[in-house]
C-alpha cells in the first residue's frame, strides 16, 4: 500500500498516541506478554466492532499477539481517531476499516468489509456485527463461520438480551459490560471524566454553578452525576426506576421528572441508552441557552428531528456545537450531533480504565475459543475467576495490598452453626 506523506506522519502520531496509552494499560500488556508466547489466538479470524482509540489499538494489538487475524471498523460514526487507523494500518498490519465523520453508508461498508473475512469470534461495541450478520441481507456462510462473541457496552447488552429472549441470537455472546471490572470502573469513572471532557472541549464553559440535568442513574449517569458535582454544578437525575431514584437521592441529588428539569437546567446529558429522552416537550420547555448533549451509545437519546421541526435556523457556531433558534429570544445548542461526546468531541475514557474492560475483551476471547460448542445462544457474564484476575492483577500493577482470610476465618464462614 502506498502512503502520501501526510498519511504517514499522520499514522507516526497516532504510533506515539498508542504507545502513551500502552504504558496506562500495565493488565493488558500482561496478557499480550502472555499471549505471544502461548499463541491461545492462533489462526483465528475477529471482526471487531469498537471506537477506534488508542486504547482500542492497544486491545488489537492483544488479539494479534495471541494469533489472532484482526479487522477492526468504527463503534460509532464520529469516535474515530484517523491517526490511529492510520497507524494501525501502517505499523501494526491490522486492517482497520474507520474514518472520523463516515456517513451512515460508508459506516455500514465498513462493517460489511470487517465481517469480509468470515471471522469466527466478533467483538462489538453497541451490538452493530450482531445485528448487521442476523440481518436479513447477511449470508448464512458468515453466520456459520462463527462460534461466539463479546459485548463491550450497556446498550449493546440490552439489545443482545433482547434478541436472545426472543429465540433469534444464533451464537453466543458472552457481557463484558456485565463485568464488575468493567462497568463499576469504566462506565462510572471513565464515562464521568471523558463526558465532562467532551462537554468542555466543545464549549469551554464553566461548570461550576451550572444547573447540571443528568438523565438516567445507571453507571455512566452515576459516574457522570459525581463528576459534575465535584466541578461545583448543581446535579439534577431524572429516573424511571424507583430503585436508582431513591440511590440518587441519598447520593445527595434532586430527583425530578424530565419535565420540571428542562424549565431550570443549563446542561442536560442523556446516558440512558433509550430512545427520545429528550423531546419535542422538554425543548419548549428550556430557557435559551440551553446545552444538550448525550453519552448514550446510540443517537437517539436527544429527538434531534422534532427540535429541527421546532426550529426556525439552524446553523454551526463551533466545532460540535449547532445552535437551534426555536424563536429569536430562545436558542438550545446540541453538542456534536446528539452522538457520544466524549467520543466525538474528546479521547474517550482514560487507558487506565480500558486496562481492565480490554482485559475482559481479551481473556473472554480465549475464553469463547476455549468453550466452543459448549455454549447456548444466549448472552452470559464474564466467569467470575477472570474478572476476579482482572482485579487482582490491577492491584498489583498498581503496587496495592489486601488482605488474605486467615484459615479461622475461612472455617468460621464456611460454618453454619452460630459462635462457631
């Protein structure tokens, strides 16, 4: 393949980028060492579905040290980082089919050019492989070829269980999201920090004293919800679930609908994975000036049809921000097209939290190619003793000790006899 000179620099920035996230991923590079000389991936074909980040170059790097034929496509239209497809490319000799901005066509060729090779385990972020082989349009000799999958992200896992309980998912997935390692760390640190991140580089507004609207209380929307408070915002959840409601309240925040939020709130984010979050209703309803913006996997939290409806111009005033003019005293301004913004508008989450959602990726492959046949086509949790490793190989990278039960106390809670 032929390079201009751009391309090239362009890939040797995104080598120096995807080192600098390697040495934040201390439980990655662990396995790989691993798995270069064990080769537990050896001749198997992966079609990866993930943002194109420089953690995820890290994870195709894994899966290529263990013997793994990889081809990576784009999660997500705008979370492409072009210097790191180009490096893959060109240093790693992974074929990476992503372009930051693709339009909804050459997101689906892309997809189409990742499942080419009729892989034999897919890796998805939001469930798109999955849905794209089980489509109608998709050739049963791809199906065939497969044995299992993995599922980095909520919304993805809801969509797979969805299909599962309805007797449609022809081969079985196993949640990475479901991981504690995974969501207690990286949906809730790594969504909270890299969410404000986006909210900032986009807008460069000041936190503090802002009436902050967080939809949904689930791990992203904790983590998130944490984080604004810290940066001195006033956090307003919105739930559906009595359960989160009530957390969130005890958390310190103020619960309320939808509805009485959007008269009051400065910044709304949507982290609910659910369609029309925000809607025709509530955008009558904000004062101008308004920010919305989500970090849902999917672009459909915000009803960005319904408020071009309600608007008389539309037009551009930064990078990522369009500014909606409803009337000439009312203005709301929607943050990189209604898709993820901690993705499109900044890095995505720190490489020290995709260390361990990574390393589930990684050992959960092995895992499936291990148990092939084994398994039903339903979607399962991550086993217990590789996120219980995941755990413990974390802390040692990070130079912390724990304690060990002594053989007393072992005996004692394995006893059911009261003071014995």
């Amino acid at each position: 393949m032929k390079y201009h000179i751009k391309d090239i620099k362009l890939a040797d920035k995104g080598k120096n980028r995807i080192e600098w996230a390697q040495k934040d991923m201390p439980v990655l590079r662990q396995i790989k060492a691993r798995f270069e000389k064990e080769k537990p991936l050896k001749g198997v074909k992966i079609a990866a579905c993930l943002h194109v980040t420089t953690e995820t170059a890290n994870l195709a790097k894994t899966l290529k040290a263990g013997g793994a034929e990889v081809r990576l496509c784009a999660s997500n239209p705008l979370s492409t980082q072009d210097d790191v497809a180009a490096s893959l490319v060109k240093h790693y000799g992974i074929s990476t089919f992503a372009i930051k901005g693709e339009d909804n066509k050459t997101y689906y060729k892309h997809i189409h050019e990742a499942l080419a090779n009729k892989p034999q385990i897919t890796m998805d972020d939001g469930a798109d492989l999955v849905s794209t082989i089980h489509s109608l349009n998709s050739k049963l000799s791809t199906l065939n070829s497969i044995i299992g999958g993995t599922e980095e992200t909520t919304t993805g896992v809801i969509r797979l269980k969805a299909m599962a309980a309805g007797g449609v998912l022809k081969y079985p997935i196993i949640a990475v999201n479901d991981a504690l390692t995974k969501h207690l760390f990286d949906n809730r640190y790594g969504t909270g920090q890299s969410t404000l991140d986006g909210i900032i580089r986009a807008t460069n507004i000041l936190l503090a004293g802002k009436t902050v609207v967080v939809a949904g209380y689930g791990w992203c929307g904790r983590g998130t919800a944490m984080r604004a408070k810290g940066m001195g915002a006033n956090v307003i959840v919105t739930e559906i679930d009595p359960l989160k409601a009530i957390e969130a309240t005890m958390d310190g925040f103020v619960v309320m609908p939808m509805p009485e939020a959007a008269k009051i709130g400065d910044l709304f984010i949507t982290l609910t994975g659910n369609i029309n979050v925000l809607d025709k209703k509530h955008f009558g309803a904000m004062k101008s000036g308004a920010i919305v913006c989500n970090s849902g996997h999917f672009n459909v939290e915000i009803n960005i049809p319904a408020l071009e409806k309600l608007s008389r111009n539309v037009r551009k005033v930064r990078e990522f921000v369009q500014e909606y003019a409803i009337s000439e005293t009312q203005k709301i301004y929607v943050l990189a097209e209604g898709r993820l913004i901690n993705l499109a508008a900044a890095e995505g989450h720190p490489a020290s939290v995709m260390d361990m959602s990574f390393a589930n990726q990684a050992l959960s492959a092995e895992y499936m190619l291990k148990n092939s046949g084994k398994l039903e086509n339903n979607v399962y949790s991550v086993p217990k003793d590789i996120d219980e490793k995941i755990a413990k190989l974390k802390l040692e990278t990070m130079g912390i000790n724990i304690d060990k039960l002594t053989p007393e106390q072992k005996k004692y809670l394995a006893s059911w006899q009261e003071g014995t």
